[in-house]
C-alpha cells in the first residue's frame, strides 16, 4: 500500500478524504511542485520547496509548514515508499468552503503529496525528440506554478496526437516555453532562452543548466527569440524535472541542423549527469 502525505500526516492511501468542495477541483486554486528523486535523494529539493512557498505567496495561501518540517516531510515519504529514481507530487489548495469566486474566510488549506517510481529517459536523451509549434494560449502569471493548467493540457495533447513528444509554446511570433518544460536554443556556441517573466516559470533544472553553462564557458542570452528564430538555431534542447537537459532534433516537421543532438547540448547533458551523482553524494 503507498503511503501519501495528507496534511502534515503520512497516511494509508485508502484513508485520504477530500471534499467535494475542495476549491483545488472547483477552481484550480491552488499551486504544486515536482520534486526529482535519484537513488533516494531528492534533487535540487531547496530549490523546489522554495519555489513552491514562493508561488503559494503569490496567490496568497499560507503553507502551514516551515520548510525545514515540510522538506522532512517529503524526505520520510520518500524513505516510506521506498522510492530509489523516482519522484515526488506535492500540492497545496486553499482548501474546502461553499462554491464562491472570492477566498472563503475560515478555509484551512490542503496539502497533499505522493510518490513515483520513475526511471530516467536514457534513450530519448541519446536520440532526442521531436516538438511542435503551438499558439500560447494560456494566462499572464505562468512564473506561477499553479494547478491552472488546462491551456498546457490542450498543448499537449495537441503534440501528441501530431506524433510530438513536446509542444513549444509561442506568443504570437515569441517562443516562451514548452508545454511542461522550458525552451533553449544555441547559435554559434552562445545558448538563448526566454527570461524569467510572467510568460514563463522559471525552471529549476532551467537554473541548474544556467550554473553549468558558467562551468563550462557557455555564454547565456535571457530573451525572447521568434519561431523562424528557434528553426534556424545550431542546437534546440528542452529542459524539465523529469526530462533533464534533453535534445530537440526537430520542430515542426524540420530538422534542426543536422537532426542529432549537437555537441553543447551533448556537454550540458554530461554535466548535469555529473551535477545528479554530486547531488546523490552530498
């Protein structure tokens, strides 16, 4: 039987109860996060856990945890499942009230979490993947890791249904980012991507890539490129909790370059890989 976090308690999850008027399913209102684990260490989790306080602020729902108590938390979940590469869901909504737009005055929010066993993508990171360009649909506050994620939903499915591993999401003629994960392209050894506005969340594996590039002497350009721009690039790569740093040999039915993984992409994976063992380590 999985163990599931519900509240501060780790409990069977036969035992969960959610109500019916949970605002989590009547509204979205709520945030989330994806927590990696490799060989039972949560990766990055600081900077997870971080993110997720700082986008519960922003929707102005207090988590009712230090984080210190909270990273314990997820760290015992881990440990009770017995999840070696995997990862963790965590999500917090501002809880139960009678259906209203506006906040409800007494709701105690909601915090649920689980585990997932979850290999790594090894041989879509040696060949790399194919992504589609798709209209950006969704809202103004994408910096906000909230559990509104219908326009991402659609892209995807979109992408899938075309025979796509990825949907690359554009304003108009901007690239922001994909679907679930963050856009890179790199031209004449120098790696551009999207700043971190509203248009888009900052990934913490897009902030783990940003130190790596500084340790290997890969000059990074935070601005917004077009769609014509993203074909024309030397390399194209996603990033993701889940998908790390991985290659994108094709957009839209056209190869970039040569349609294989290119060197800098191929450096930035090797590092990463290097930057997981560190990370088991410690």
């Amino acid at each position: 039987m999985e163990w599931i976090l519900s509240n501060g308690e780790i409990v069977k999850e036969k035992d969960l109860e959610i109500s019916k008027e949970d605002r989590g399913y009547q509204f979205g209102d709520g945030i989330y996060e994806v927590i990696r684990v490799y060989e039972g260490d949560l990766f990055t989790a600081t900077e997870h856990i971080d993110r997720f306080y700082a986008s519960a602020e922003k929707i102005r729902i207090t988590v009712p945890y230090t984080k210190d108590v909270f990273h314990k938390m997820l760290h015992d979940l881990v440990e009770l499942n017995q999840i070696d590469n995997g990862q963790v869901y965590v999500q917090i909504t501002r809880g139960a009230a009678p259906r209203n737009h506006q906040f409800p005055e007494n709701a105690e929010p909601v915090v649920v979490g689980y585990t997932k066993s979850v290999e790594r993508p090894v041989e879509l990171l040696e060949n790399g993947v194919r992504a589609v360009l798709i209209e950006d649909v969704r809202w103004l506050r994408c910096d906000i890791k909230s559990l509104n994620l219908l326009g991402n939903v659609m892209a995807k499915q979109q992408a899938y249904e075309e025979g796509y591993f990825e949907a690359i999401l554009h304003r108009g003629d901007t690239v922001t980012e994909g679907s679930s994960s963050n856009m890179y392209g790199i031209k004449d050894g120098v790696l551009y991507t999207h700043p971190a506005t509203n248009l888009i969340l900052n990934g913490i594996t897009r902030r783990v890539i940003f130190e790596l590039c500084e340790e290997l002497g890969i000059d990074v350009v935070e601005t917004a490129f077009t769609k014509q721009q993203a074909l024309e690039m030397d390399e194209f790569f996603l990033s993701s909790t889940t998908s790390e740093v991985m290659p994108v040999v094709e957009i839209s039915g056209q190869k970039i370059a040569d349609g294989t993984p290119g060197e800098w992409t191929r450096k930035l994976q090797k590092a990463f890989e290097a930057r997981i063992k560190l990370g088991v380590i410690s």
